[in-house]
C-alpha cells in the first residue's frame, strides 16, 4: 500500500518543478477514474474528500472507497485529503477514517461562509497543527479568501493573500503547506469578462514562504465540455475557468497543489446526459456511469499531463505516517 502523507509529495513536487492536483471524489466511479489515469500516468495523486462530501456518504462509505483506491494501487502514491476541514473536529473525523492529509481553512469561521480574522485562523490552524503531527498527518491551510462557493464553502467575497502575513501566518502555524487566493474562485463560474490573476502576489508569497503552495478554484471549465453539457439539454450559460497556460504558469511560478473539483463534475454530467439523450430507453446505471468514469479519466489524464505529474510516481521511497511522526517530532 503507498498511502502517503501530504508533506512529502508536495515537497518532492516543489522540489522538482511539477504540480500535483487534487482531484475532489464523492464516489466509487471517481475515485476509479482518478486512479485509473494516475496509474496510466504514472502519477503520484491528491485524493480529497470535502466535509459534505463525506457528510453525503456518511463518512464510512467514502472513507473506505478511498482507502480502495490505496490497496487496489500499490505502485501510486495516494494521499487522501480532507478539503476544507472546518474544525477541529472535522480534522479528527477524518484522521479517524485514515486520511493522511488535512486542510483547515480558518479564512472563514465555521459556519464556511463568514470571514474570520487573522488571529482566529491562527488559533485554529495551531490547534489542528499540533493534533494532526502527532499522528503523521501533514496539515494545508488558508490565508486569503477566494470567491465563489465550493460544496457551500466560500464567504463570496474575495480577498487576495497579503504576502507578509502569509509569511507569518507560517511562521506562527507550522503549517506543511499553504493555500492563497490570488484571484481563482470555487464553481464553473470564476470570471466574468478578463481573466485576471495577481501572479505578482504568487511571487512574493513564493519569495517569503518555503512551504508548498497551493491553488484552490483552479479548473478549466473547458468550453468544449460546456458546449457538450449545454448541446444535450445543459444549462450554462456564461461558465469560465483558468486557462491550463495559467495553471501551468501557476506552477512555475511555485504552486505545487492544483485543486480540480468543478471538471470532473462537467465531464460526468456532459457524458451522462449524452447517454441519456442519446440513449432515453437506457436505465442500468452502469451503462451511464461508465462512460461518466471514462469521461472522467480522460480528462484527469490531460490534467496529470499538463500540470507535470505524469512519470512521478517512482521517483521516490513513500514515507509511513510513523515516518512523519518522527520528522515531526520538536517541529510541531
Ligand atoms: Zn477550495
């Protein structure tokens, strides 16, 4: 089993150059459509279950599923992440069910949609910090808020990452890796018009900061998967991402986690309502979610492609949460 703590593929990654996503999954056929172009791939990958994510499977039944994906993989390094943790408690839920990896977005408080300040971010990401190195398992957090609304998450209001207390929201945190809001947003709609990130404040956060960084918000939106969507009876008008050239740029420039939920979505529902259109006397699930899962495979392998990930998944040993216990020791 190569079940492997966050820390270490995103600092084999930084360390390299290359981008690792980190792809959101709520069932079995994504989790196999992920893991099958990472192992087509061959690369390492970010498996992140978001709090209503696991709310919807009941924890247990998608808690398992990922950890399928781990034994059914030996030779893939996983991480499974929890996305979005918003307490302490989400954190210890999700270490429970064996995650080796979580993120506490103190940026917003609890409820997931009012904005928090400075010192309560640094309070509950201390707090998590502490829990989760004890046990091996490495922590991403937050400073700056993006906009949109991801699974609910998300205040609406946008604030770009100030660089200096990004720098000492690290020092004070002891955070493995660090998410900023440089202009990207939640949901298929994330621009409207131009298409305008602050790589400016990607530089000085990467001039200030030596930890992973980390990009939420950052799909496609593809207008070859809208237009599928919208040709089969979709509705989306309007929907736009982050062009791959600014991922890609993104990741030059330091980002080594790109979050990807919203073009997995696209792919499985343009390729469901295709069979269904296509298809209408159809009715066995499998027929449909099949080709969702292909669909869906397909387009992650472009991503393992394109953000650099593909052919990384031998380069390196896979740490043991008892491994990171260790490391962690008088860092934490
Ligand atoms: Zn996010």
């Amino acid at each position: 089993m190569a079940l492997v703590p966050g820390k270490q593929i995103l600092e084999e990654a930084e360390k390299k150059g290359y981008g690792v996503g980190a792809y959101n999954v709520n069932n079995m056929e994504q989790i196999q459509a992920i893991m099958a172009a990472a192992k087509e791939t061959q690369s390492p990958v970010i498996i992140q279950a978001s709090r209503g994510a696991l709310k919807y499977s009941n924890f247990t039944y998608l808690g398992y599923l990922m950890k399928a994906a781990v034994i059914e993989n030996p030779d893939i390094p996983v991480v499974m992440h929890l996305d979005h943790g918003n307490s302490l408690e989400s954190v210890v839920k999700a270490i429970e069910l064996g995650f080796s990896s979580v993120m506490i977005d103190g940026s917003l408080m609890e409820d997931g949609r009012t904005a928090s300040t400075y010192e309560y971010n640094v309070d509950v990401t201390r707090s998590v910090v502490v829990y989760a190195h004890a046990r091996g398992v490495s922590v991403e957090a937050e400073i700056g808020t993006l906009g949109g609304l991801e699974d609910g998450v998300g205040s609406g209001n946008a604030h770009l990452t100030n660089p200096k207390e990004a720098k000492n929201f690290v020092d004070e945190t002891g955070v493995d890796s660090l998410a900023i809001a440089i202009g990207t947003s939640h949901g298929a709609y994330k621009f409207k018009g131009a298409i305008n990130l602050a790589f400016d404040v990607l530089k000085e956060v990467r001039s200030l900061v030596d930890i992973p960084i980390v990009l939420h918000g950052a799909s496609c939106v593809p207008k070859e998967l809208i237009d599928e969507l919208n040709k089969y009876g979709g509705k989306m008008p309007g929907a736009m991402g982050v062009p791959i050239t600014s991922l890609q740029e993104a990741i030059k420039l330091g980002v080594s986690k790109v979050n990807v939920d919203t073009d997995g979505r696209l792919a499985i529902t343009a390729a469901i309502r295709k069979v269904f259109v296509e298809n209408p006397e159809k009715f066995d699930p499998r027929e449909y979610l099949g080709p969702a899962r292909t669909a869906l495979t397909n387009i992650i392998v472009s991503k393992m492609k394109a953000f650099g990930t593909a052919g990384h998944a031998k380069d390196y040993t896979p740490k043991t949460l008892d491994d990171m216990k260790k490391l962690y020791i008088g860092s934490a």
